[in-house]
C-alpha cells in the first residue's frame, strides 16, 4: 500500500487520517471552485487549511432553501455562543484593538501553539530566548505576571463595558445584569480549568429555516463586547443581501439582547468603522429576545422592546421559529469529543465541512416539503406566552 508515509503493509490511524482530510480539502476546493498553487506534494498542509479559514470568514454560508415565504428566514437571523467547542490557543495575552470606543476585547493571541510549548511560533522564539536569560523563578514569575494580567481584564470585561447609569435600579435591573440570564437547563460549562489556554466556544449564526450562516470562535469569556464586534461584522455582509428599505423589517434574535443594546459603545457613531450606509444598520433592524429564554428577563422594559411577538406583528404571513440555533445546537454539539480533540486549523475546517452538509441537507428537506431531523427540545414557550 502506498501513503505519504512510504510503502507499507498495514493500515494505521495515521493514514486514515491522512486520508480524511486530504479527500475534506479537494472537495472543498473543487466545491468552492479555489485556485490554490500548492508548493509541495503534500495536498494536507496547514497553508491550505489556512487558506480555506480565510475564504471561509471572507463570507457567509450560502443560504438558498427557496423557503423564506414559509419559514420567514429572509427576515429572521437568530445568535448564540455553542459553548461546548473549545481549541488550544497561544498563552501570550496580545492586546487588540478595534476602532470603537468602550470595547474592551479580551487579550489573547488568536495563534494555533506549536508542539510541546504553550506558545504559538512567533511567540514562542523570543520567550525560548528569555528562559535562556533568566532564572527558572524568574522566568515562571515573569509569565505569571503576564497570565495575571490577563485575569484581571476578563474579570472586569462585563462591569466596563455595561452602561454607567446601568445600576441604578439595583434590584430590578440586577436579575438582567447578572450573567446568568440563559435558562438554567442550557447548562453552559464555565470553561476548562487546564495549564494550557482555551477558547471558551464558538459562536454561531443560524437562519429561521435551520441553515447556519457564519461562525466565529470566541475567547476568554462570553464578554459582549466581542460579541458586538461579530455582530456588526455579521450584519454587515447580512445586509448587503437584503434591500435597504426592508432592513426595518429585518429581526435578530439573541437571549441576552437587552445587555447587548444597553453596551456603551452603541451610544457612539459607529461611522468610522463601518462603510457609508451601513454604520446605522443595528439602530434600523429589530432586536429581540427568544420566548424560551424571555422569561428570564425580569425587567418590565426587556418585554417590551424585545418581545419576540413583535416579528409575528410584522411578519403575520410566516410561523416564527427562534429556536433554530437551540435546535442546530443540539445537533452540532453531538461532534463535541471529535471536535476538541482537534487541534484550531483541523477544527476549523471539519466544523466549515460540517455544516456545509448540514445546510445543504436542510435546503433538500426545504425543497421538498419535509422537515428536517432536529434533536428534540424542551420547549417552555407556550407555558410562558410566547407562541
Ligand atoms: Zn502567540
Ligand atoms: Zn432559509
Ligand atoms: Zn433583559
């Protein structure tokens, strides 16, 4: 038997693998019509890979289930973190920075580490050169100061980018402010407590109809303000498929919208960041917050800016459905073990091949009339008032 690996007479692990992702990467550059110019024989390279993640983020996941008259998912867009995926990342704390005032993004450094180090490469070299340097104490205080001052920008992540006036009415607006408006049963892990540093999930975006338009891996904590940022990235490429005039038509679901509106970094022009036209786009289209999760929100204000009923009063013609991303969820995290055993790139790519056949299962089922397979749920809408 040839492999990449020599003649040999067995089959092992290896070359399954091998196999695998060498068949993932031409389908996926035969289907997406990508010109690459490989360097080597090699077709399973990290450059590739690379390459497919860039094309990837470029754009959203194709939506054409020809269904948007029935199931409102031309207007309809729901969000979510899926918090069970979770991939290796530099140890490093890298500040970043985007040009909008009050987002304080977490510090990490986004990079894949390399063998046996916590380190990604470019990090990696002079940090070797340090410990050469220094003393073993020295050293290990030198990247415990690093890690500490990390901790405390997670930590503070939630206060800072909240509002000002946002505590005044301490009890009421307390139960919105806290963390832990998702339903208890949603049973989100609080991350993993390793040496090593993980993302905390993914945080995916899901049509009415099922398909799932874009994903992002999201780091250190569900903080909303790098959730502000996918969003307008999101939104941005969304729009640009959807007539102006319908935009005020247009309604994005997420069970912690209230906190998301209420950031301080939405009282600013946003003009600098986003081109002309589109730099008022999330004032325009309507915000709100799913049935299941509604009942979560104990302030009177969050029922009536974010009542899920508002897309029915708009939209009379279609059945609303907000629980597509719970329901995508429900499947998606069946490819947890599989899915974290991966390193980022092999991880990124298997979730992209994922869910190109899921949406392309989901626009078949579309087109002939039948309903997709969705894992079941615990479905508190109609107890609550929200049908
Ligand atoms: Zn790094
Ligand atoms: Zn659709
Ligand atoms: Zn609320």
């Amino acid at each position: 038997m040839r492999s990449s690996f020599g003649w040999s007479t067995d089959f092992n692990r290896k070359m399954v693998s091998e196999a695998f992702w060498s068949n993932e990467i031409e389908s996926e550059l035969r289907e997406q019509k990508i010109v690459y110019g490989f360097s080597g024989r090699k077709i399973n390279c990290a450059a590739v890979k690379q390459h497919i993640e860039t094309v990837r983020t470029s754009k959203l996941y194709d939506h054409n289930c020809s269904m948007e008259s029935t199931s409102g998912c031309q207007f309809l867009d729901m969000m979510d973190g899926l918090w069970k995926f979770g991939h290796k990342h530099c140890a490093m704390p890298v500040k970043k920075i985007v040009d909008i005032r009050h987002i304080n993004l977490p510090q990490v450094c986004e990079n894949q580490p390399t063998k046996n180090s916590k380190f990604c490469l470019p990090h990696h070299g002079p940090l070797k050169n340090l410990e050469q340097a220094m003393s073993k104490e020295e050293f290990k205080s030198y990247l415990a100061q690093k890690e500490a001052a990390v901790r405390v920008v997670s930590d503070n992540l939630f206060q800072d980018e909240m509002e000002e006036n946002a505590g005044n009415a301490l009890t009421s607006e307390l139960n919105c402010n806290n963390k832990n408006v998702v339903a208890p049963w949603c049973r989100k892990r609080s991350g993993r407590k390793t040496k090593e540093s993980w993302s905390r999930g993914i945080f995916v975006y899901v049509a009415a109809c099922g398909t799932i338009l874009s994903y992002s891996p999201i780091y250190k904590s569900e903080s909303l303000s790098q959730v502000l940022v996918l969003t307008l990235e999101f939104l941005y490429k969304r729009m640009q498929l959807l007539a102006n005039h319908l935009w005020s038509k247009y309604f994005l679901c997420y069970d912690n919208m209230c906190n998301l509106c209420r950031l301080k970094a939405l009282k600013e022009p946003l003009n600098h960041v986003l081109p002309e036209g589109y730099d008022n786009m999330f004032n325009i289209i309507n915000k709100i917050v799913d049935g299941l999760h509604m009942s979560n929100h104990r302030r009177e204000d969050c029922h009536v800016l974010y009542n899920p009923n508002k897309f029915s009063d708009v939209h009379p013609e279609v059945s609303r459905n907000t629980m597509a991303a719970e329901q995508t969820f429900s499947w998606l995290g069946r490819y947890r073990k599989q899915v974290n055993s991966m390193n980022k790139t092999n991880q990124h790519l298997f979730l992209h091949r994922v869910i190109i056949r899921r949406n392309w299962y989901i626009t078949q089922c579309m087109q002939n009339g039948q309903t997709p397979v969705v894992c079941s749920l615990r479905s508190r809408e109609e107890r609550f008032g929200f049908t």
